[in-house]
C-alpha cells in the first residue's frame, strides 16, 4: 500500500534526486528502503553479537543441541 504524502527539501538536495531519476517517488523510495534494511541489518548484527557474548544462553543452546542429537528418532 502506498500513500501520498507532502515533504519539503532542500535545493540541493532535489536537485542531487533530479539529476539521478526521472521518478523523484521511486528514487526515495528506494534509499529509504535501503537504509532501512541496513538499519534492520545492524540491528541483526547487534543482537546475534549479543548472543554469542551471553554465556547463559549459549549453555542453554548447547543444552537443546544434546537433547536434539539424543539419538531418539521421530516417528511418522
């Protein structure tokens, strides 16, 4: 879904989007897209680096993998 909204630029800066589209919408569109999933990335990056550093949730990872690698194996 899209909505139609009214924002206000700098000059410059509407002349930087002009010079590199003829789609002004699509081309902020597209760095906005872009930095959000560079925000979502960092994000990511942050939590898996919590992760590794927590000592306590790495002791229950090991836990699951002992008890997922017991040897029982599923019945159909």
């Amino acid at each position: 879904m899209s909505k139609k909204v009214s924002i206000t630029l700098d000059d410059e800066v509407l002349s930087f989007i002009d010079q590199r589209s003829t789609n002004r919408s699509s081309f902020i569109n597209e760095v906005l897209w872009q930095e959000k999933r560079r925000i979502f990335l960092a994000e990511l990056a942050a939590a898996y680096a919590e992760q590794a550093s927590d000592s306590g949730f790495q002791d229950d990872v090991a836990d699951w993998d002992a008890t997922a690698g017991d040897g029982i194996e599923a019945h159909a």
